[in-house]
C-alpha cells in the first residue's frame, strides 16, 4: 500500500514537471532566421555560476543611482568554452543612444554590435524559461553546425522584459 502511494507521488512529479517543460516551450519547434541587429550596450565581466546575478546586480545598482533604464538584458557567452551556461561571461544591458551618452565617463565597458547574426526567439515565462531555451538553442547548433565544423563565433541571449522574450543572436563563421 505505501509503495504504491509513493510511486503515485513520484508519477505526479514527473508529470507535472514533463506538463511545466512543455510550458516553458520545451516541445516547441526552433528556427533561426539571418537578420542584421545593431545595438550597444553597458558591460561588465562576470565570471561566476549561471544564475548568480551577483555581479549583474551591481551593474543595475550603478545604473539606477543614475536614473538611467532599460528593459533589456544581453548575456554574452564564451564560445570558446562549452556553448550556453558554462565559464566566463559577460553580462550587460542594452541602452539606446540617448541613455548611453548619459553614462559616458563612469568606467564601464561600452560593447557596439553591428553584425548579421541567426536570430531564434523564445517566450520568456519565467525564470525557468532560460535553461529551457539554451537546451534548445544548444540542440540546434550542435545539429546544424558544430558536427559540420562550422563555427560559432559569438553567443548572445537578450532578454527582453517589455515583451517577454528571449532573443539569441548567433554570429556563425563559415
């Protein structure tokens, strides 16, 4: 009787964490699409775990202390080492031009991108949503490229909290 109870239990975990994956958009179809961006944002290194916003905190803290907003986040990782979640990267947020002029001076890393990358965008539900996309993002690359020797010379997710997405950007050289 109490094995059954506990294996019922256990049936019900797996099942409402398989119905919370297919949520966050685990099932959904991926496609990339070449587009150019062009944007700038405010950086600063991190060097840390995947979700320890340590440093990106001080970064928000310096920005609000100068009234300065911005709904968008960019994480940029290092190609070089793993492809989503691993090792160093850079954390920073995306600013238009007239935010940006007001931060000159201050010391921190002003990154310009101007490129044509393959962008993929996801929903973003919650926080949850993040691991879930580089697990695709990640399957879709190692398929299409990385066992064809192509490479990926620069990863980039921005998190776009007015419109609840997570937008990857990926620079390919071939």
């Amino acid at each position: 009787m109490k094995k059954g109870m506990i294996f019922s239990v256990l049936i019900g975990f797996v099942l409402i964490g398989f119905v919370y994956f297919i949520y966050l958009g685990g099932f959904m179809k991926v496609e990339y699409s070449p587009q150019n961006y062009k944007f700038s944002a405010v950086s600063m290194n991190c060097s840390n775990a995947y979700f320890d916003d340590t440093c990106f905190d001080k970064l928000t803290l310096f920005l609000d202390e100068n009234n300065v907003d911005s709904h968008k986040t960019l994480t940029i990782y290092d190609s070089q080492d793993g492809l989503f979640g691993k090792g160093c990267f850079d954390k920073a947020v995306v600013l238009d031009s007239v935010e940006l002029s007001r931060l000159q001076g201050f010391g921190y890393s002003v990154l310009n991108f101007d490129k044509r990358y393959l962008v993929l965008e996801f929903p973003y539900k919650s926080r949850w949503s993040s691991l879930v996309s580089d697990y695709k993002v990640n399957r879709l690359t190692k398929e299409k490229f990385l066992e064809k020797d192509v490479l990926i010379k620069e990863n980039l997710m921005i998190y776009d909290s007015v419109n609840s997405k997570l937008i990857y950007l990926l620079e390919v050289g071939y």
